[in-house]
C-alpha cells in the first residue's frame, strides 16, 4: 500500500459515508480514472548521467506567479466537509508549501478568509445559467485577491457514481456545514432568481472565455481540455493557457486520459501558453512526467483532500511537501538539476500511451 493509498483509508475512517462516496466518485464504471492511474504509474524513465544535480531547482511560475514548487493545489468542493477550516486550512498549507491554491466555485469559506491565508490562489469558475450570478462571483473574487480564474468546462454533463450508491451530491446531505457550497452567493443575490439560475451553463461557446476576462480584469485558463484542436480555440478566445484534465475521473467513464491527450495539446500549443494537468497524479514521479511532457506544473486533488480530512492544515501540508520531496528526488535520480530540465526524452516512448488521431 503506497503513503496515498494509507492517507486515503484514515481519512476515509473518519467520514460520513455520503462524503467519503462522493469524494470517491468517478464516472460510468470508474474506466477512466482507473486508467488515469495506471497509465502515470506505467511511465518509465532514461536517466541521464554525468550531470550535476548537488542541487535541484524546483521554483518556477504560473501566469506569472513564482512558486517553489510546481505542486499545486486542485480547487476541491466540500472541504469543509472534510475539516471545519476548509480552503482556509488548505491555503495556509499551500502558502507554507511556497504553492498555489485553487479555489472552487462551490467553496463554503469566504473569499476574505482564503486571501488571509496568504497563498496564491486562482477561482475556478462553473459559469452559472444566470450569468448575472456568475458576474458577481467573479467580481468578488477578483476584488477579494484571486489571481486568474479557472473556467471549467469539464462538468457541463456530470454523472458520477461510487461503490454502493454513495456517489450522491452534496445538496442530498443531511443538514449542516458540510453541505454547505456557493456561500459567496448570499440570500439577496438569489432572490427573485428563477428556478434553476445556479445550475451549470450548458449554452457555452468561445465567447465565454472573454467575456470572464473583462468582468474580472484576470486572466483566463481553460480547464477540461483534452484535444489539441480545443486548446487552440481556447487560446484564439483569449485564454491565457489550458488545464488538461478529467476532472479526476469524474467527467466520463469511456473519456480518454488526461495523460494520453498531454502530449497532443502540447504540441498543438507549441509554447504559446502555459499548459497544466491534473487527474491521477499520486507521486512526485508522476509530477516530473507531466513536466517532462510539457506540463508547467500540476494539480493534486484528492490526496490534498484526504490530507485535510486526516489532519487537517498539517495533512495537506505533509501531502505538498512529500510529493515535492519525491519530485526533488527523481529529478536528482534522472539528472535533471531543475524543473526546467525535464524534457521527453526522459521518457520511455514505449510506456506512454498512444497519442489520439
């Protein structure tokens, strides 16, 4: 069992089991997510020798934003369901890591409480059907210290399911803080909606990205990316970069990975913009491969989650600061003397997955 594997059990023992299901989550038979897995597990290295690695530089930046690792912190629903501090705990782990936070839509803490954490953070936006709604969030984000926001678009037709049933979302939840989501949104913004005025936007098209761009003054990342030909539209709407992703699994069950389509995003991008990656990333050896591929950093989800369901602050902490550790040692064992110096010829081209058509 690895040190995620364990995080994930002693998290998983102290949580309701509505919670612990959902976090769980993936889509149709879980496919996707259990090949994510797999596939960053399978890669294999070629070390380089006689390269000096007595020190590894592992900073760099994102959007402009220096950090001391590429390690950054997925924005994550309910975290308040997994520690009482939520995205405030979190941030101040990141900001003690020298990483980034990413801030969800559905977030229960105050926008004030996550900026006092110190960290660096991006809102990650699920534009609502009244965009009225989705103005005010991005508006008091930005003013409240956000320093770019992540549109998603990788959840506009999520279906998740877990073991035994427990894939339910958090408005099923019994009554309490837990549930709690959206909080940015007070009762008088809501009042006088219609019905349905919260729900996810299914009417998206390349307008949006600039249209997020001028009511926050921010720049604009486009999560959910999975081909190249979508990056470079992204980009042509005014995105200042793309994340590629899965949603952890969750976005659908038969979807290719976001490992398969890196390589391809990548290269359609050709260094235009920035380009990061999540879904299954469980060790710093995955994190250097996602480099290696073109990644400018990664973001961790559910084993920063579980880290805060464990031990609060000092879990998530622990979780940023092993996998920097790791990726600082695999940089050290392939001849790599900074983040910078990973490149695909690290690689095994064997183990990586078949690019798409």
């Amino acid at each position: 069992m690895s040190w995620v594997d364990d995080l994930e059990h002693r998290a998983r023992v102290g949580l309701p089991a509505y919670v612990a299901g959902y976090v769980a989550a993936a889509a149709g038979g879980g496919e996707c997510l259990a090949e994510e897995l797999a596939g960053w597990e399978a890669l294999r290295f070629r070390p380089r020798v006689l390269t000096d690695t007595g020190d590894v530089d592992l900073t760099t930046t994102v959007l402009g934003t220096p950090v001391r690792t590429p390690v950054l912190v997925a924005p994550m629903a309910q975290q308040v369901a997994a520690h009482p501090d939520g995205e405030a705990a979190t941030g101040r782990a990141a900001a003690a890591a020298g990483s980034l936070l990413g801030v969800s839509t559905n977030t229960a803490v105050p926008f004030a409480d996550v900026a006092a954490t110190g960290a660096p953070w991006w809102y990650q936006v699920y534009v609502m059907a009244d965009r009225g709604l989705t103005r005010l969030l991005v508006e008091r984000a930005a003013a409240a210290g956000a320093r770019a926001l992540v549109l998603t678009l990788d959840t506009t037709a999520l279906a998740t399911d877990a073991p035994g049933g427990q894939g339910v979302e958090p408005t099923d939840w019994p009554p309490g803080p837990a549930r709690a989501r959206a909080t940015a949104l007070t009762s008088e913004d809501l009042a006088d909606r219609d019905q349905g005025a919260t729900a996810m936007a299914r009417d998206l098209d390349a307008d949006v990205v600039g249209w997020l761009a001028e009511v926050s003054g921010l720049p604009v990342l486009v999560k959910g990316v999975l081909r190249g030909d979508d990056a470079v539209r992204c980009l042509d709407a005014g995105a200042a970069g793309v994340v590629v992703s899965t949603h952890g699994g969750r976005r659908l069950g038969s979807s290719v990975t976001a490992l398969r389509a890196l390589p391809e995003v990548v290269a359609a991008l050709d260094g235009r913009a920035e380009v990061l990656v999540d879904s299954g990333i469980r060790s710093g050896a995955h994190v250097a491969a996602a480099l290696a591929l073109g990644a400018r950093a990664a973001f961790v989800g559910r084993p920063a989650w579980w880290g805060l369901a464990a031990d609060g602050e000092a879990g998530v902490r622990s979780v940023l600061d092993r996998l920097t550790a790791e990726l600082a040692l695999v940089l050290r064992q392939v001849g790599a003397p900074s983040v910078r110096a990973l490149a695909p010829d690290l690689l095994d081209p064997a183990t990586l997955p078949a690019r798409p058509r």
